[in-house]
C-alpha cells in the first residue's frame, strides 16, 4: 500500500516537473519576442520597454498586400522578399474574411479557411521576413447586388451582418493575440453611406469584443465617408479620440487619393487633431489609383510627393495602394526612395530580456480578480476591459480649392 502511494505522488510530482517546465518555456518564449511588440504612446506609436533602445519611435512604411491585386497567384515569400527589398518595414494586408453577398470573400468560404489556407501563410511569411502586418477587412459596410465587383452597392450592413464581421474580428483576435508581428487590427477599410454615429457605434462594439480577448493590439480605425481625413473629427471627436479608454491602443487612419483631399487639406486637419487629442495618425492607404477626374501621371506623382513630404517632419506612418497595383514611373519614383528614407529599423532585442509580468501585457484579464492591466502592466481600475476606375461607382467628395500649406510645418 504504502509503495502504491509513493509511486502514485512520484508519477504526480513528475506530471508537475512537466507542467512547471511547460509554463516556464512558455514564458521564455513570451520573454524572447517581447521586444518585437508595438504600442500606442500618446500620439506615436512606439517600440517595446524590452527592446534595444526602448520605446523608440516606430514609423511604419510600407505596401499593401491583397487578394485583388493577385496576392493568391504569388508566393507569400515573393510578396514578403520584395517588399522587405525595397526598404519597407510593414505590410497593410488587405483580407476578405466575410462572403458575398456581405463581404468579398469568394474563395474561402469562412474566416476560419481564410486563415489556414490564405492568411496566415503570409503572416509567417512576413514575420521570417521581419516585416510586421496588420489586417484591413477590406470591406466599405455595404453589401454585393449582383454584379457588383470590388466596389459594393447594396445595402448597409445589418444589425446580423454587424455581428458576423465582428465575430469573425474576434476569430482573428484570438488566433494572433499573442502574435508581436502581427501589428494591429483595421476593422474596416472604406465604410460609406453610414453616419458618424452608426459607424461609432458599430466600431466601438468591435473592440469591446476584440478587447475580451485581445487587450495589447493596436487597432485602428477609420471613418464613414471613405476614411477621408475631413470626417475623423466627425465621427470621433463624439468621445474625444478615446473609443479604447481602458487600453487606449488605437491608431486614427486616414484615406487620400489625387483631387479628392490634397496633402494642403490634409495637413492642417491632422494637426489640430493631434495637437488637441493626442493621438496617433496613419495613412492606412493612398496611391497614384484615379478616383476623382482625370488626373494625368505629373500630377498622380506630385500628389505622392507631396504625401511623403507630408509625412515626414510629423513621423506619420503610410502603406501605400498598393504594390503590384499600379504601373509606370508615377507609382514606383516616389515611394521606394520614401520607404528606404521614412521606415524606422525594425526593433532589436535588448541586453537582458525584461522579466515576464504575469499579466501585464496578457491577452485577457486575471480571472475572478476584476483586475486589468495596460501595455505597460500598469494596475488599472477594476472593470472589464487599377482599382478605383469605376469612378462612377467609387463616388468621393471633391475637396474645395483650400489655402496652400506649409508640408514641412
């Protein structure tokens, strides 16, 4: 009896060796990577406390990858080689998780396929590659009729049609939540035809959901005309900038393209923003695409000229439209030279790794306890946490002639 027993705790203390060991590695593991992560600090975003040197400045610059433009025709590798070759430090990675007739997705069916079978080989690509992504359901909150293409013409999303993308938002959140290279979240691409205060709403709910299970992401989110940068006040100025407040890991993108808003409009909206709310900015997507008029290749390439000297002095980070998309000088002479000048190196590890705060920057809140915790582990209160040809279709408002302004500031 008695030798029964011994064996049976020595069996018991082994499984306990195993399961310590376990969690130790895992923990390790956290550790070893906790550098790569990205967070929201006032209105930059910035590196990790772990990495070498800390809490550095982070501008991302880079391309959008998506399945419309022939991203499932190539090679994850090919798409992460190039772009890492020509100096970018990250990837807009523009997914379809939803079907018609909602969403775009005509190939996988589900979100759950579109991971297995389309995303996350490029993620894992990506990261090899040390090039961060974040994920733009690329969708404008309408859905298909038939015969509609890339640009949707139905109706707005319901109140069904809401509660799926958000779901499957929660799918992807939960999949890559302890994933650093994975940089963020963009719930949706170009909302149109929807007030401030639904897409408010319908944005805010995302990341109350996001948040159960995902605290650390960033998120970013645009507005319901397009993402253009003369509505981010509209819809966000509601709630002062802050729809994450027990986190506050957002990022506000915007949307610009030739005659619709000019970098001269775009500017001085961006700085009152930021001087008022301060809080990040990004431009998630521009390019030399045609979307208002006719502007010729002189005046697509003055445009992203002009963005660049936008973005600089102000440390705004871009992604631009995208990177087999468009062709001739217009589109590549400006952004290869842009993308080697603006993207900041990617984050080092630093020379001791900093130890694991047992819930300082996890995924969920400590269980039972009612407590929750920021990026930076700090206690917080208790409570629970050529694409646009269709001009006829593709209908943005026309900026008035504006004041000229100083990019450099």
């Amino acid at each position: 009896m008695f030798i029964e027993a011994l064996k049976t705790n020595l069996m018991l203390a082994r499984v306990g060796v195993m399961i310590f060991s376990f969690l130790a590695g895992q923990a390790i593991m956290a550790a070893a990577d906790d550098y790569v992560w990205l967070h929201v600090d006032g209105k930059y975003i910035k590196t990790s406390p772990s990495a070498n040197p800390p809490n550095q400045i982070f501008v991302a610059a880079g391309v959008a990858v998506d399945q419309e433009s022939g991203a499932t025709s190539r090679s994850a590798d090919a798409d992460a080689t190039y772009i890492k070759g020509k100096g970018c430090n990250i990837v807009r990675f523009s997914i379809n998780t939803l079907p018609k007739p909602q969403g775009c997705n005509t190939q996988y069916g589900t979100c759950d396929k579109a991971i297995t079978s389309f995303i996350d080989p490029h993620v894992q690509s990506f990261k090899s590659h040390q090039l961060y992504v974040f994920f733009d359901e690329h969708e404008y909150f309408h859905s298909y009729n038939s015969g509609d293409s890339w640009m949707p013409n139905g109706a707005v999303w319901n109140s069904t049609q809401i509660q799926a993308w958000i779901n499957d938002w929660v799918t992807l959140a939960t999949k890559y939540k302890d994933e650093p290279w994975v940089a963020g979240y963009e719930l949706c691409n170009e909302p149109k035809g929807v007030t401030a205060t639904v897409i408010r709403q319908a944005y805010m709910d995302c990341i109350t959901a996001i948040r159960k299970v995902d605290t650390r992401h960033i998120i970013f989110l645009g507005n319901d005309n397009y993402t253009h940068t003369v509505n981010m006040k509209e819809v966000w100025g509601a709630v002062s900038f802050k729809p994450d407040s027990l986190y506050n890991q957002i990022v506000f993108a915007f949307h610009e393209y030739t005659n619709a808003y000019n970098p001269s409009q775009v500017a001085p909206v961006l700085d009152t923003i930021q001087s008022t709310y301060n809080v990040p900015v990004f431009c998630t997507e521009f390019g030399p695409d045609i979307t208002v008029g006719s502007p010729t290749a002189a005046q697509r390439q003055q445009f992203e000229t002009d963005m660049f000297a936008m973005f600089k002095p102000r440390q705004i980070g871009w992604t631009i439209w995208h990177y087999m998309g468009g062709s001739g000088p217009d589109y590549t002479a400006a952004w290869y030279p842009a993308a080697t000048d603006q993207a900041s190196p990617i984050p080092k590890l630093g020379t001791a790794i900093a130890p694991v705060k047992p819930k300082a920057f996890s995924s969920s809140a400590v269980k039972g306890s009612g407590m929750h915790y920021g990026i930076s582990g700090k206690l917080l209160k208790n409570g629970p946490p050529s694409k646009r040809a269709e001009s006829n279709l593709y209908k943005r408002s026309v900026a008035p002639d504006g004041p000229d302004i100083d990019l450099q500031r």
